[in-house]
C-alpha cells in the first residue's frame, strides 16, 4: 500500500522471520495532505538518523534533504565524505577539501540551531557507519538519502539484514529543481550553470 507525499516518503525494509530472513518491502509513506502530523508521526519513529554526502557549495538541495533529516529525528549523524573518497569518485570538477567542507557545514547547522543536535564523521566509503562493526551502526535508526542515491541505502539494508541487523527506515526526499527543472546540484553550481538557490547564472 503506497501514499505518496509531496515532500518525502519512507521505505522500510522488514523482514519474515526472526532471524531477518525471507526480505519483502513493505511502504510506510507519509501523505502531504496530513502536514504537521505526518511529521510528528515520523519524530516519533525515529530517534537516530543518518545522512551522507560530500556537501560541496551547500546548496538548496542540502538545506532541503538535511532539514527534513532534522524534522524526522532526534538526532542527525551527518557523514562527510573524505577527500580521499572525493578524489575516488572521479569527480569532473575541483571539490573544496574536508575541512573547508566541514566549517561550511557546522556554520549552516549552527544557523539553522541544529548543530547541537548533529554530529559529523567522516566517511571513506558509501556505507558510512550503518555496517559491520563501525561505531554507532547499532543505534542508527534511519537513513536520510535523496531520489539519485535509494538505491545505495537498499544496498545497506541488505548488507545489515546479512549480518543479522535490522534494517533501517529509509526516507527519500524528492530532489529539489533549478529555475529550468533541472535538479540543483554542486556540480552544476561549479560549472556556473545555477547558484545555490536553483537560479539561472548568465
């Protein structure tokens, strides 16, 4: 059974047996229609949620998928990738190193007074903390990701159910849209094509 909401929606992936065998999908997703309390639904769902990204030029699609991470829980554990990562994903454009990354970052959160309610780590591969033995895997409750990146956390969740791991609720947040209906992106913001806030340059 499936309700679409105009600002996200869930998928939680369950299991049929104790041991997390026998996987099916079940959706949980929270209408538009229902506002404010489809929110305070969700807070009461979740209390440790995670997010990931490289999070260069913070743009209005990083202000959009990191509020609702706060809007969903208690507390956010932000994952910034390494600029050992950065340089593995091949990027076509320069990248700001991490620590000038992580003070763009600590001074939006803190802006926004979330920083007391975030804490960062760095990641140096796609999965962060949500896997094997890494600190903090078994208290995640939830995972934070946009349209483009679903998969990748359908991925973790089959990895945790394989340790024996519940897995995570993960909430989709649509892809916010440049001026011309283009996803914002970083890249194209390093490019000159949009600025942070999806209007046109030039």
């Amino acid at each position: 059974m499936c309700f679409r909401g105009s600002r996200f929606y869930i998928t939680l992936l369950v299991s049929d047996g104790l041991y997390l065998s026998g996987l099916h999908y079940v959706y949980l997703l929270v209408a538009g229609l229902f506002g404010d309390l489809g929110v305070a639904l969700l807070e009461k769902l979740i209390s440790v949620v995670t997010v990931g990204g490289t999070f260069d030029v913070l743009h209005k699609g990083h202000w959009f998928l990191l509020e609702e991470a706060f809007n969903v829980a208690e507390r956010v554990l932000i994952g910034l990738t390494t600029d050992r990562f950065v340089a593995r994903m091949g990027k076509s454009h320069p990248v700001e190193g991490y620590e000038g990354r992580l003070v763009e970052l600590e001074r939006w959160l803190g802006s926004r007074g979330f920083l007391g309610r975030a804490e960062i780590i760095h990641i140096d591969d796609r999965y962060g903390p949500t896997i094997g033995n890494r600190p903090r895997s078994n208290v995640i409750e939830g995972i934070l990701v946009s349209e483009e990146t679903e998969p990748g956390a359908e991925a973790i969740n089959r990895i945790r159910v394989a340790e024996g791991k519940r897995p995570l609720l993960i909430v989709v947040v649509t892809m916010v849209m440049a001026d011309d209906g283009v996803p914002i992106s970083s890249t194209r913001i390093r490019r000159q094509e949009v600025d942070r806030y999806g209007r046109l340059v030039g």
